[in-house]
C-alpha cells in the first residue's frame, strides 16, 4: 500500500501552499485567472485526489474512485478552453503539483527504496493526470473550434430579402456536402418564414464550378422548388460558363443570369413588377417656382 494517500491527507494545506508557490514560479495567467479562483480550485483538486487514493489506488485514473476527479479536470480543462489558455498552460497547472508532493515524500519517507517507490507511484500519478486534462482541453478546442466553422457557415450564407417575395442568397466561396446542407437549409427556412415565390442563388463569389457543385446546386435548387419556389442563378461568368458546357452540365430549365441585377429585374417582371427610371421635370419645376413669385398670378 502507498504511503502517498496518507501524506496527502495529512499535508494537504501545507503541500496546496507549496503548489500555488509553484505555479507562480512558472509565470501563471494572472491576466486570465484570479488568485482566489487558483486557491479554490488547488484545494477541490487535492481533496478529490485525497478521497480518491483512500482504496490505496492512486495510479489507475480510470477506476470508479477517481470519477469526481476526472469530472473537476474535465470543468476545468473547459473552462480554461474558453478563456484563452493555451493546452501547456493548462496541463501546467496539474504538472506543478509533482514537485511539492516530491519535496513532501522527502520528508516523510526516510528508507531510500521506499522513497524511490512512493516517488515513481506520485510522478505516474500526476503524469495521468496531466494527461487527461491535455486530453480533455484538446477535446473542448475541438468542440469550440467545430462550433466556429459551424457559426462561419451560416454567416457566409447570409439569405437576403430584396423586395416582397424575392429573396437572394449570395454564395461565396466552394460549396461542399456540410455547406451545401446549411444553404439549404437556411434557403428554405427563409423561403417559408417570408412566403417568397423567387429566390436568386448568386454564384460571383463561387471561384470554381465542377461537376460536385453543380449537383449540390441542383439539390438547392430542387428542394426551393419542392416549397413553391422558382430559382434564378445569377453571376454566370465567362470562364463557369465554359466549364458548364464543358462538362456537360444541364441547366436547362434553370433561368440563369449573368449579373445579380439582371436577375433581380427578371424576378421583379415575374411578380409583375419593373424597374423604371425616374426623371424629374426641370421646366416644370422652375416654372412652377417662377408662377409662385409673379404678383399677377398670385392675385
């Protein structure tokens, strides 16, 4: 049986002491963490660590008794995630306790090979448990950073109300499957929220069109249609119209324009209206103010 549980219990304020002195030592984030969130979360560390090695297990991180200390590992791998730590700077926080439980083991353990032992048990101890807290911060990065590329997509594909019933969906950038889904998706809870009848799927900002965007447009586009709306494609330049052709692609019953305002004038026609110029009447105008200053006309 190790020695290491007893003296965690016995030396528990002393060796939290040396671990916040420790930690200071290694250029803590005092811009990210304050001194008494450090205090709390040193003790409720040690403490679960203490009721976790009583068994007289105190390397076997995943056994029942150590479950409330992966759980305050994980809370804390995740909240330092989120704040801005980076994955040493977290792992550090568990690793500098391996130097004041050494200096404790020291002196408490005076036979050489049993101190050897009780200090290979400790350094196993913590090295599972910076391990895991490694583990569970790059599991909350990844968590955060796929959260992003999720909020970046919906951005990206912004759906935009141009007049009453006509709705456009600028799309920049390469379409993939995940994209393709959240256009489609976004597309059509627009199409149903506002009630339109047309929507322009602008491509300008597509650098490329190849035979895996055609068909994710396709889908776009028949599933508009399914809810009761027409499509236009707009920003048909040179270089995809070539390509279109070139790799067979038919669009054929698909209404396509070269500029964005060219489609919105056909979906304008299309809901019976159009776009006219308006001219203001100069002569009328000045004749109007003239009239206004003759005496003889103001009688």
């Amino acid at each position: 049986m190790s020695k290491l549980a007893e003296i965690l219990k016995r030396h528990q304020t002393d060796i939290q002491a040396d671990w916040i002195k420790e930690m200071s030592s290694v250029n803590r984030r005092k811009d990210l963490i304050t001194d008494g969130e450090v205090k709390q979360q040193t003790a409720e560390l040690l403490e679960s660590l203490v009721e976790a090695s009583k068994s007289g297990n105190v390397t076997d991180m995943h056994s029942s008794q150590y479950a409330p200390v992966r759980d305050f590992l994980s809370s804390i791998s995740t909240s330092r995630a989120k704040q801005g730590f980076t994955p040493s700077e977290t792992a550090s926080f568990v690793f500098s306790l391996k130097a004041p439980i050494s200096t404790r083991l020291r002196k408490e353990v005076k036979d050489a090979d049993e101190l050897f032992k009780e200090l290979v048990i400790s350094n196993q101890l913590i090295d599972n448990l910076g391990l895991y807290t490694t583990e569970m911060f790059i599991k909350t990065r990844e968590q955060v950073i796929l959260r992003q590329q999720e909020e970046m997509l919906e951005l990206s594909t912004p759906v935009v109300k141009l007049w009453e019933g006509v709705l456009a969906l600028p799309v920049i950038g390469t379409l993939d499957s995940a994209r393709t889904q959240v256009v489609m998706e976004s597309l059509l809870k627009t199409v149903v929220e506002t009630n339109s009848k047309i929507a322009i799927i602008d491509i300008t900002g597509v650098p490329t069109v190849d035979t895996l965007v055609a068909q994710h447009l396709l889908k776009t586009i028949t599933a508009a249609r399914l809810m009761g709306a027409e499509c236009i494609i707009s920003g048909i330049r040179p270089q995809i119209a070539q390509t279109i052709v070139h790799l067979g692609i038919n669009l054929n019953d698909i209404v396509t324009k070269s500029k964005l305002s060219d489609a919105f004038a056909l979906a304008l026609q299309k809901t019976g209206k159009k776009v006219v110029k308006a001219e203001r009447s100069q002569t009328r105008a000045a004749s109007q103010a003239g009239g206004n200053d003759d005496p003889r006309k103001a009688s």
